[in-house]
C-alpha cells in the first residue's frame, strides 16, 4: 500500500486516451436507466435460473454433497482464471474506445486463452487425481475441467460490453443460467450426484457461449488472423486486470478451501448455501457496472462527465441492494425454511447475517474497481485486491478453527472475515478514486438509503412473526415510500423508468445508443 501514492502521478498521465476522439461515448440519465432497464428486464429469467440452484441444491445434494460441489467449483474457478488472463476487461475497456479494433483483439486474445486453457484444464485433471480424498471429489472435478476449456474460448461477455450490445449480453446470461437450471433440475431429479449435477455447468456455459458468439458474428466480421504481437500487447495490458481479478476471486473463495482443510464437508455446504443466497442479490450490481464501464471509459478524459456516471452508478447500485442485505439479516431463519432446506441448514442463519452487510459493499466495491479501471488506475486497485488476498485468509487461518472449536461452525469465521475483506477494498479504493469522484453528494444519497433501510427494519422487526412472502412485500412498500420521503427517489427517477418499462413491453426498440 505504500507504493499507491506515488504511482497516481504516472497513472494520471495515462487517463487521457489520445486515440480515436471521435468515437468518445457519452452516458445520459435517460441511456443509463434504458440500458440498465434491458438487462435488468433479461436478468429476470436468469435470477430465476439462479433461484432454482438455490432451492434444489442443499435439497437433493445435502450438506456433503453440496460441500463436494461447491469445492470442485471454486477449485476449477480458481485454477481457470489463469486461461483468460483478465482480457474480458481489457477488450471492454478498449473495443468502447475504438470499434473498428474490435476483430483483432478477440482473435488475439482467443489465440493465447485457448491453448493456455487446455493446459491448464490437464494439470487439474492430473491434481486431483492424487489430491482429491474422494471418487466423488475427484469425478466432479474431472467434469468441470472441461468447463475451464469453454471458458478459455468465451470472450464474449467482454466484446459485446465494449460494443454496448446490452441485449445480446443479457441473453448470453439469461440462456446460460436457465440452461444450467433446466438441466440441474433434471438430473437431480433422477438422483444424480455432485459428479453428475457437474455436467451442467458444461451445457450452461456452452449455451451462452453460442448464444454470445451468434451475436458478434452478426455485429463485426470476425478476424481469424492471430496478430502474436497483438496478442502480446493484450496480455501485458491485462495483467493488472488478472491480478485484480485473480486476488478477488482468491480472496473471495479461498475459504471454501480452508474449510475443506479446517472443517468438514457438512461445513462447506452451509457455508456454501449462505454464500449463494447472500450474492444472488448482486446481480444488480452486475448490470449496474456493466453498464456504466464502457461510458466510464470513454470518459475518462471529462471529469465532469465520470464523476456523474459514477455517482449515479453507486446510487442506484445502493438503492437495490440495501434492503435487501437488511432483510437477510432480518429472515435468515424464514429465508431457510421458505426454501424447503433440511435442518441441517439451520447452521447457516449465522453465516447468511454475517455476509449480508457485504452484499452492498460488494456492489460499491464493483464501481470503484470499475471506476478505478476506466481511468488507468488499475494497477494500484491491483495492488489492494492483492493485499486483501494476502489478508483474508491469514485471518480465516485463524477465524476458521477458532469458529470451528468453540461453535462446531468454520463457516461462521469464513463469513466474517469475507465482510471485513470488503470493508477493507471499500476503504482503500474510495481512497484510490480521483478528488471530486464521490463526493458530498453521495455521501447524502447514501444517508437518504439508510434512513428508509431504518424505517424498513422497524416495520419488519414488529409483524415478524408474519410469513416471509408477506414480510417481504411489506418491507418493500415501507421501503420505497420512505425513499420518496427522503429524497433517496425522486419524482424523476421514477418518471424514467415507468417510460422506459412501457417502452420496453410496448415493442421492441433498438439496442440503447450511447453515444
């Protein structure tokens, strides 16, 4: 952290991209809320794809299984970032820049994935086959390898943000996610194990990767000319990306692998549950940064301009995301028991309130990293996910056993330290954004958010002992009505969105122009 300061000076040289002027974007109120309206429309389905994970996994796996899953996913998840080296970011940030280089940069970022995925893919074949305790662990692992290929040969969640095809982005994930779903569903069903269910994922990601490449195919020519010096460039102009990515995602889900190693596999599985209820609701802070990257980008040179797209990314992203992480603090007992688990799962109430809090810090998290990104700060925001990735599990080292001895719970550390590891980038990267990025004004939007979350908690706190379906609509009309008292939602606000809903039902427009 001592080297971040003297590194802003270099890096604000290189904010002003001096290439290709004609092709800045420009992000308006009424661009923003159409685009987030679109995806957020799609991400219906998919946020349904992902509810049914929810529901179906702790029933029909149990805890065990569900904690050889869910380890045979972080462990692949870990391991396959290294095959996409962080270039979805980097092709974003510089298609939304210039267009036309758009061909060339897929070709040349596909030619290193590809090759680099399938070794990767065989060496954790190979470690799991002497690592792995079980024959189950291992299998599930042997399946979701196959996955780190596909993934190693999708990119295109990046191209389709940099080109601003929202619609298209949004279906990549509304076909994956209810694919993946539809298929878990089934096999389920049939009685299929951890091993089995693990076939779904490899039919999910290859829907949305199809879908994906159907859509650029229509939208540029493709370029099947690998430029290696190109692909050079790519990779070294990633690295600070894949270093932030890769510290996130270690900091993120190297828990599961100490529990593996601390607790037992019962313990990953309510850790497992809690953490995929608590980060369902991040989606919205998804589609909110999706959105806003490719504008903060082509922005990056108008102070103005980025300050207003980012101050209007953290607004809305808290507006959503508040409630909800209080009303998981709230219902962990009746979020449980609505969705039918065992009682085992009783054992993730306290782990599903420890991680709610971090649920909007996640999504604040996102737009500083994003906003950080866009003006070419990347490499101290790199910096601090490496730290945090240093720290979280030096103290889960000791939060994990100490939980574990004294409550028969390793998940109940896990799920601290994971808040206070987003606490920590939340510090830091408000430190990091430029002067004037977040200011007064956020600071009194946030203050409007909490104050309805505060009218919200009384209301439920008194009809608790209602159902959670009725809790849940209560808390939203007390929400939202306190909003409007507050400020938190104007009148305007609202105007927009109703007109882009009705816009969005009444047929089918263009694909949002920001320009």
């Amino acid at each position: 952290m001592v080297e971040a300061a003297p590194e802003r000076q270099p890096e604000r040289a290189r904010e002003v991209p001096e290439r290709h002027p004609h092709r800045t974007r420009r992000l308006t109120a009424a661009h923003f809320i159409q685009s987030v309206v679109t995806l957020g429309a799609a991400q219906v389905a998919s946020w349904v794809g992902s509810a049914v994970l929810i529901v179906m996994l702790p029933r029909y796996l149990g805890d065990v299984g569900l904690g050889k899953l869910s380890f045979a996913l972080v462990l692949t998840t870990l391991l396959g970032l290294g095959a996409s080296l962080g270039t979805e970011v980097y092709v974003a940030r510089e298609i939304a820049r210039d267009e036309s280089r758009a061909p060339g940069l897929i070709a040349a970022a596909l030619g290193v994935r590809i090759p680099l995925g399938v070794l990767i893919a065989l060496v954790t074949a190979v470690g799991a086959h002497y690592l792995a305790d079980d024959q189950v662990t291992r299998r599930t692992v042997y399946v979701l390898c196959f996955a780190i290929v596909l993934g190693a040969a999708d990119l295109t969640s990046g191209a389709l943000q940099g080109l601003h095809r929202m619609r298209a982005l949004a279906a990549v994930g509304v076909v994956s996610k209810l694919m993946l779903a539809a298929v878990v569903a089934g096999l389920l069903m049939t009685g299929a194990g951890p091993a089995v269910a693990a076939v779904a994922w490899l039919v999910g990601s290859a829907a949305g990767m199809v879908v994906g490449y159907t859509a650029l195919l229509r939208a540029l020519k493709p370029s099947f000319r690998v430029d290696w010096r190109l692909s050079r460039q790519v990779v070294l102009g990633s690295f600070p990306n894949f270093l932030w990515q890769a510290a996130l995602i270690v900091y993120g889900q190297v828990d599961t692998v100490l529990l593996s190693f601390l607790a037992t596999d019962a313990v990953i599985g309510w850790y497992g549950v809690a953490y995929r209820i608590v980060t369902l609701p991040t989606f919205w802070a998804v589609i909110v940064t999706t959105v806003a990257f490719p504008a903060l980008s082509a922005a990056a040179r108008d102070r103005v301009q980025f300050s207003a797209i980012a101050r209007r990314s953290v607004q809305v992203v808290l507006l959503v995301s508040v409630p909800v992480a209080v009303g998981a603090m709230l219902l962990p007992d009746k979020l449980t028991r609505f969705l039918g688990y065992p009682p085992s799962f009783d054992n993730s109430w306290i782990p599903i309130i420890l991680l709610a809090p971090h649920i909007p810090i996640v999504g604040l998290d996102m737009v500083i990293g994003y906003a950080l990104n866009a003006c070419g700060r990347q490499r101290a925001w790199s910096i601090t996910a490496v730290s945090a990735a240093v720290l979280n599990p030096a103290v889960n080292l000791l939060a994990i056993p100490y939980t574990q001895a004294h409550f028969g719970n390793g998940a109940i550390g896990a799920a601290a330290v994971t808040t206070l590891t987003e606490v920590f980038l939340m510090v830091v990267g408000l430190w990091l954004l430029p002067r004037g990025t977040l200011g007064r004004s956020t600071a009194i939007d946030v203050l409007k958010v909490l104050c309805a979350a505060l009218a919200m908690t009384i209301a439920v706190l008194i009809l608790r002992r209602h159902s959670l379906p009725a809790l849940a609509a209560l808390g939203a009309v007390v929400y939202l009505a306190a909003c409007v008292t507050t400020g938190a939602i104007t009148r305007d606000d609202i105007d927009q969105v109703l007109r882009q809903l009705r816009q969005r039902f009444s047929r089918a427009g263009p694909e949002p122009a920001v320009r």
